[in-house]
C-alpha cells in the first residue's frame, strides 16, 4: 500500500465505486428457556444464575434440543420466504475461548434450518429484493467482562446466563449497495421478527448482534472486489458509520494503488474506525462437524404447515390487504402496518366503526396524539380498539357529531371506559329527538328575521349562520344533517 | 464371608432374611476395597459416605417392609468417567483431579434407586482412551487374575474389581472394546448395550457417537440385572431410545435350541491357536445347546480399525476442548496469558495417549481434510453397520472372540500404540455398528489367563443375547 495516501477516500472518490455489502444477523429467539437446557433466558439476573451443567458445560452433559426455538426459527425463515429444510443437523463449531464453555459452539454448518430466502427493502423510496442466503440455529456463548472489577488489570470475569440462549443467524446474498441500503435490510429485517413475535430484537440487551462482509468496487466492474468481515456493529448508528468508513478506507486503498486484504475488522464505535483483527492466514479453522449428541432435525410437512398456519399475517401482505380490503390510502396503510399490535388494533377498530378509513384518521389523529403525549404505546391505549370503534360508528351513523367525539375521545382515555357511559353520564347525548330539535330550529329563525330575509333573497351561505346558532343553542349535540334539513324545510 | 462368592439374588435373600444388613454388607465391601486395592489398583476413588448412605436406605425400606429394589444393598463399584454428585470424577485424568460434580449421571441415579450402593470410583484410562488401563493418572491396574498382567481397558478397574470380589457388579464404558475387553481379560461377564439403550446423560465423553455405558459382573444374571436397572430412555439424552426395554430375567428363562450363530471368518482366520481353540470349544458347546453355527461373512471388518480412530478421536477431540482451565480443570501455575493458560494447563493435565489423539482428531477434521478423512470414516462405518444388518438376515446371534489374546503384560505394548489399538479389531465393530454385544469367560490358557467369548446380537436384542450367554454359562459352568 502507498505510504502516502490517505487513510479515507473524498466522498466524490467513493462515488466511482460500488459497494458491496452483506450481513450476518444473530437475533435471539425470544423462548422462555434456554436452547439445550429448561434455564430461563432471562436478562438482567445476577451473574451464573441461570445456569446448570449443560449450559456450564460440565463433563457427561448433554444438550436437547428446545422444541420451541425449532418452531419460532422455522416461523422466522418462513416470513423471510426462505424454503425449509425438512432435514438439516446440528453441527460443532469448535474453538476455545472462555465464555464458550463447551470449547465449541453448536451451530448449523452445510446442511442449515432454511435457505433461498428474501425480503423485500424499501430504499430511497423504491422497493429492492435483498437476497436470503440462509437462516441457521445455534446457541449463544456466555460473557467476557473486562473491566470494572478491582483486579481487572489481572483477570476477566465470565458470566454464563447467557450461554446457550437460542440464535438465529441470518445471512443475506452481497445484494446491499450501499450503508443506507444495509441500514434499511436490518430495520425491515428487525420489523418483519418483531411482527411475528419471535424475537424483541433489543439490541440493547444483545438480542441482534450483526456483522458485515464489504468490498468495493469499480461502477460497472463485472466481478466483486476482495470483502473484509467487518465485526462488532451492534447498534444502527454504528452499522451505517462502520459501513461508511471501511467502504471510505478501502477505495483509498485501491485509490492509493494498494490492494484490500481479506480479512477480520473490529469496528470500535469510540474512534468509529475499523481496525484489523485477524488476516486471512489466521482465520480460525473451526473443524466443523456433524453434532453427534443430536440427531438430524427433521421438519415433516404436517408440522411445517401447522407452523405456518399459526403465523400472523406478515407486515408485507398485510399492507397490501389493506390497501385492497379497506381502501386505505398507501401511505395510512403503511403506518398502520409497522407494528402487529397496531395493525391488530387498527382492524378491531375498523370493524366495530364499520368504517376503516375513518378507523385510521382516528388512530393515527386523535389517538395517536393522545398516546404520545401520555407516553404510552398502542398496546397500553386505555381506550380499547372496541370502544374507539363505538365511538366512529356514532360518528358514522349521525348521532355524534366529529366535534363531539373529539371532547369524548379524551374523556375515554383518561378513564377507560366506552362512549356511552361518558356521553350518559355528562349529558353529551346527540339531540335525536326530532321534536325537540323542530323546537330549537324554529326559536332560531324566529330569533333572526333579518338572516331569514336575506336567505329568502337568495343569500344560501346564510344557511352556516344558522347551522351555528343552532348548534350553539344545542351544544353542539345536534346532527349537522337532521339541522340541515330542518332549516331548509322551516325556512 | 468373602464378597466374592455373593451374587445378586443372595444378596437380595440375605437382606430380605435380615441374615446381615445393607451397612454391614457395603461395610464389607468398603474394607474389601481399600484391601484389594493395595493389589490391583482398581479404585481412584473409594467413597464410604455414599456408600453408607445408600445402605443405610436400602435398610429403612426393608425396616419399612417396602420392597428395598433388585439391586438392593448391591456394592456396585462405577467407572472415574461417570459422574456422581459430591463424590470426586477424574477419569483418570490429572486435568480433573479435583473435579467434583455437581449432579449424578442418569445411569447413577437409576442403579441407586434400584437400592444399589455405589462403594466407589475405578480406574481407568484417561477419558477411556486404551485398551490395557496403563494411560491412567492414577498408576495402571493390575489383572487380579495375574498381578503382573493388564486387566485390560479402558474399564480395566470396573472389570478388576468384580473379578477381585471388591464388588458384585461395576458400571464401565464402552466405545471400542473396553467392557469386552477389560471383562475378557479379567474372567468376568461384560455388555455392550445396543447405542442409545442406556443414557449417556452424565458419561463423561469421549466419543459421543461411539460410547456406551455398560455393566459387568461375575455371571451373566448379575450384569443383567444391572444393565435392567439403567436401561430405557431419558430425556436428557436426545440419542436415547424410546424402545421399550425387555424384561431379561425372563427372556434369560427361554429357550436356545433352534438359534442360529454365525461365526465370522473375518474373526476367526488367522486367530492365534490358543484363543482360537477356546472359542471353537465354546462354540462346540453351543452346537450342543440346540444352536445351528453358520458362517458368516462382515467384509468390512479390515476397514473397522481405521475407520473408529478417524471418528473417535474426531469426536474426542472436540469433546477434550472444554478442559481448557477455565471452570472445573485443575489450571496451571503462572500462566500470563490465556494462550499460555490454555497451553500450560493442556499439557500439565493431558497425559501422552490423550494428546495424541486430540491431535489425531484436530488433524482429521481440519480444513482440507475433513472428506478425505472423517467423510470417508462415515460411509465406512456405514458400510460396518451393513455388514451386521446383512449377517442379521441370516443368523439370530454371532459369536466369535473379544481379543486375539489373553491379557498382556504391563508396559508390553506401551512402547507401540499401533499394536496396543489391534486388540480392539474384533470389539470396534459393535460400537461403530451400534449393537449390543458382550464378553462372556469361556476358559483360560493353558497360564490360566481367561478368555472371552463375544456374542452380538442386532438392535435391542439383549433379551436374546442374554439368553445364550446365561445357557452358555450355564452349561459349562455344570
């Protein structure tokens, strides 16, 4: 490599190159128990308290397979469209390192869970198809920890709660071109797993871990350039920095007239560089072979479809429906689809109103104003989907006027109870009666000769006067269209 | 009166007589133990406390009138490489000699509800790498039928020890020959169980693929009813089978008459004359039960050798790498690093047998190497199962020798571990192929050595194997 070129490229240097970008993905499968043993995955427990001789690893332990990690795996790969395995092993990933207690991890190697699979993104506003690889099972390692302890110069301490807690490794095709794009796979990616309940995808807590394979090169160049494993990007500002800077450091290598080595970067989000693990001369050899503890994992078509039957209907297709079944706006239905619970509360909504679209104004009106002021997510709204949708259909069939519901709405927040009780218990009934309301239309015209001449001379936006004086006279608890008719057969 | 001419069902009177009692029978056996082990060195670890306890139980349900089991007051000695909660688990290893577990093996827990009582821990190559018990931490042990000979291995202490009466029945494990071999060699009765028949839960690994949990005894009802104790499934190891398991004491009341034998001529050409002339008496002897000998072919048999060293040690030296000196391993000293703790710690506490095959194991699933070595082993071993599953069309049963020879001297083959790995050719076969097989004494040499007889059945066939073994036994014990 040129001594003398700079460690980074000018942006206007990037822009001849093409990245290349794919990741690597490990999302915990969010089962109660661990994935060879029944301790609990629970985080935050005190240190090696959720442990037992299988997760320790202790001499003459062995590992079962934890039937629901098998099923939320195979949920997962079937909403990442991947064809399932009906028979895929288990398999030894071999290498020491203190926090891996068994001295190998179990993983999937040549024959995975699910493969051929594929989402499609939404980047810079148009959609892209990111390429699947495959989607294998595998157990967590435990936890190094450096620091923070009086002889931390001296030792590392090792807390294995987390040693065999159910992974998922999902690995796409190098079909991402840029950081965005990559920033854009893992926040669907992220979604699609939320949706379907197998995982909460918390990075914080460790639950998607990713890493990155990139290479550069030339637009138009036929072949891929030489990728570097970019590790350690555990958090969306750090994917799209680490990205952007080892995509940056590598063109100025190629620019300097140097050549990317293949290799093992770690990202270090405190200087957001990458810095040189390992080279490919010492990639580990993890000696992979079949698990013998195990037996072959076999996925029969019965169980298979019993799994995908229990599936919620994934964000993609859901939107979709939407757009079809209730006349959504795209862009209501794309809002309305982001998470399961809202779209489950926007369908409740919908059909108790008996009228979507104005289900989704209010969701994503009023509602929504009031959950973000409260702090409080669609799943904790003390106004249930049943009585928000009482609410609309009062709208819709006339006996509450939008003005009205908008007072209400509030009220059934702040207590939780449905439209009705409110509406009883304040007096805010709409005036039906259509007598009383004859009564109040005829005070009105009564009380203002000078509009009535003036409607009568032909002035038709005098009719607004009167709707507002009749509305003021009522509080507002008049139907606007039993009042029309009123006033245009009274006057 | 001596524990040697104690079996099962006179224990079992005795207890039920109130002739003596549970604690002073493991009393007994305890000092029988500590004496006899001054001679064979069969124990690394004699455990008095957890052996009264467990006698002392087997009297309460007695006291009670509860049925105390069919192993009840049982002195049962259990192989170093099986765990027993708070009792000290080497495996004959110095990496583990501080080890104590924290939880029984499931075939631990099984014999102790069966009212057995477990006097202590017997020795044995390290992690049950060997065929002579000489690769133990512990010292070797000597063949208590002579002193200066090996008992054979890997279980060579479990065998010693039935044979030297310092128990009634033992625990070993197998996973190329060392129950056979150590029960061919000592004069005593030992099982292969078919793979998966007995739990692993809690057999320290050494090959998981290949290694089984097998009992010996003095005759072949004794290690049945041992075997009957700990077999059937477990849930805590997922290659267990949910067969269910025969009763053997009544498949050891059927008939023989009419069984087909086959004798391989794979194991017979080219057997030394001495063994060869035992186990052509002991098939005679067959002949005479009602049995029809027919010989067989298992072409695969010259591949056996090969194909168990690539798995194995494949296996093991995956299932070694958790002896780094992090957790439960005794650490070396002043180590800076952990690469240096690592490699201190491995090369303290592994003796010579284990790290060659570590590094035989390392070296075949490297990359590169994997399909030439490991891949190639797999379909061999295939190929080993075929054999049998073809022979079993045939015959009911196949008989043949545990050993080209008697037990050998101590130190005779250390220097030679090609040799010392050939005493295994007849035994590896049953472990690759998974069936039960067995060693069951047929004479000695004209030194007065024993001699095993090896029968082999197919899967889950114990019952039927068993069968002609007690018959056998039987017959020339008349």
């Amino acid at each position: 490599m040129s001594t003398s070129a700079p460690v980074l490229a000018d942006p206007a240097v990037i822009a001849k190159y093409e990245p290349v970008i794919g990741l690597e993905v490990h999302v915990q499968i969010g089962t109660r128990t661990k994935i060879f043993c029944a301790c609990p995955t629970g985080f935050g427990a005190p240190p090696n308290t959720n442990v037992c001789p299988v997760c320790l690893g202790m001499p003459g332990a062995l590992p079962v397979l934890n039937r629901r990690a098998v099923e939320m795996a195979v949920q997962a790969a079937l909403a990442l469209e991947c064809r399932i395995n009906p028979y895929s092993r288990l398999a030894r990933k071999n290498y020491f390192y203190p926090d891996l207690p068994k001295g190998y991890q179990i993983s999937q190697y040549d024959q995975p869970l699910a493969g051929h699979g594929g989402i499609e993104i939404l980047t810079g506003g148009s959609p892209k198809r990111i390429g699947i690889t495959r989607a294998h099972l595998e157990d967590d390692a435990g936890k190094s920890i450096h620091d923070g302890f009086s002889d931390s110069d001296r030792y590392t301490y090792v807390d294995l709660n987390r040693s065999g807690t159910p992974l998922i490794e999902i690995v796409s095709e190098p079909d991402l071109r840029s950081s965005s794009e990559a920033y854009d796979y893992l926040t669907a990616l992220k979604e699609i797993l939320q949706f379907i309940g197998v995982s909460d995808c918390d990075m914080e807590k460790g639950n998607l871990r990713c890493d990155a394979n990139v290479s550069v090169r030339l637009r138009g160049a036929p072949r891929f350039g030489t990728k570097a494993e970019v590790k350690n990007l555990n958090s969306f500002r750090f994917l799209k920095a680490a990205l952007d800077y080892e995509i940056a450091r590598q063109v100025a290598v190629l620019e300097g007239g140097g050549t990317v080595v293949q290799e093992t970067r770690l990202y270090n989000p405190d200087t957001g560089e990458t810095v040189s693990m390992r080279g490919k001369e010492h990639a580990h050899d993890y000696r992979y072979f079949p698990e013998p503890d195990l037996a072959p994992l076999r996925i029969s078509p019965e169980w298979l479809e019993e799994l995908r039957s229990a599936m919620p209907e994934l964000p993609a297709r859901r939107r979709r429906r939407f757009l079809a079944d209730y006349g959504l706006r795209e862009y209501d239905a794309g809002v309305l689809t982001q998470s399961r619970d809202l779209s489950d509360y926007f369908e409740q909504a919908a059909a108790a109103a008996g009228d979507p679209r104005l289900a989704a104004n209010w969701i994503m009106g009023d509602l929504a104003g009031l959950l973000k002021h409260a702090g409080k997510e669609i799943a904790d709204s003390p106004v249930s989907a049943a009585h928000l949708g009482e609410l609309l259909s009062l709208i819709a069939r006339g006996s509450v006027t939008s003005k009205l519901a908008k007072e209400i709405l509030p009220r059934m927040f702040e207590s939780g109870e449905g439209p009705h009780a409110i509406m009883e218990r304040e007096g805010l009934e709409t005036i039906t009666d259509s007598g009383e309301l004859e009564r109040i239309v005829a005070q009105v015209i009564a009380a203002n000769p000078k509009q009535v001449e003036q409607y009568r001379g032909g002035k038709a936006s005098v009719l607004s006067f009167f709707m507002g004086q009749v509305m003021k006279a009522t509080r507002g608890q008049a139907d606007p269209a039993a009042v029309t008719g009123l006033l245009k057969e009274k006057l | 009166m001596s524990l040697e001419s104690l079996t099962v069902a006179r224990i079992r009177a005795q207890l039920l007589s109130r002739e003596r009692s549970a604690v002073e029978l493991a009393r007994e056996a305890l000092q029988a133990a500590e004496q006899g082990n001054q001679a064979t060195n069969a124990f690394i670890t004699i455990s008095p406390e957890r052996a009264l306890e467990a006698a002392q139980r087997v009297d309460q349900r007695i006291a009670r009138g509860e049925d105390p089991g069919p192993l009840a007051g049982v002195p049962v000695a259990v192989k170093d490489v099986i765990v027993t909660k708070g009792v000290r688990t080497t495996c004959g290893s110095r990496i583990l000699k501080d080890y104590i577990p924290p939880y029984d093996a499931t075939a631990v827990e099984r014999l102790e509800a069966a009212g057995g009582v477990i006097i202590g821990k017997t020795n044995c190559d390290e992690f049950a790498m060997g065929s002579s018990n000489e690769n133990s931490a512990y010292g070797p042990v000597r063949n208590p039928k002579a002193l200066d000979r090996v008992p054979g291995g890997s279980s060579g202490g479990s065998a010693a020890s039935v044979a030297q009466g310092t128990s009634v029945v033992s625990l070993g494990s197998d996973t190329g020959g060392s129950v056979r071999l150590p029960a061919s060699f000592c004069g005593c009765v030992g099982i292969t169980p078919t793979y998966g028949r007995v739990s692993r839960y809690g057999l320290v690994a050494f090959a998981s693929s290949l290694d089984h949990i097998g009992p010996f005894g003095r005759n072949v009802r004794d290690a049945a009813a041992l075997l009957q104790a700990i077999a059937g499934r477990d849930p805590r190891d997922a290659t267990s089978a949910a067969a269910p398991v025969e009763d053997y004491a009544a498949a050891m009341n059927g008939d023989v008459r009419g069984l087909r034998v086959g004798l391989p001529r794979e194991y017979m050409k080219g057997l030394p004359a001495e063994t060869g002339a035992l186990i052509y008496r002991a098939v005679d002897e067959l002949t005479r039960l009602g049995c029809s000998i027919h010989e067989i072919n298992l072409p695969h048999t010259e591949y056996a050798i090969a194909c168990y060293y690539i798995i194995a040690t494949a296996e093991a030296s995956s299932n070694l790498a958790r002896y780094d000196g992090v957790r439960y391993t005794t650490r070396a000293k002043d180590s800076g690093t952990l690469a240096s703790m690592y490699r201190n710690t491995r090369e303290e506490g592994f003796g010579a047998e284990c790290k060659r095959r570590i590094l035989l194991g390392t070296y075949v699933l490297s990359h590169g190497y994997y399909d030439a070595f490991y891949l190639k082993a797999q379909r061999a071993r295939a190929l080993i199962a075929r054999d049998y599953a073809e022979a079993f069309r045939e015959v009911d049963l196949i008989a043949g020798p545990v050993s080209p020879t008697p037990a050998f001297q101590l130190g005779e083959k250390t220097a030679d571990p090609l040799e010392m790995y050939l005493a295994d050719i007849y035994t590896v076969t049953g472990d690759l192929a998974g069936v039960p097989c067995m060693s069951v004494p047929c004479g000695e040499t004209a030194e007065g050595l024993p001699v095993g007889l090896q029968i082999i059945a197919p899967h889950f066939q114990e019952g039927r194997m068993l069968r002609l073994a007690e018959a056998y036994e039987r017959a020339v014990r008349r």
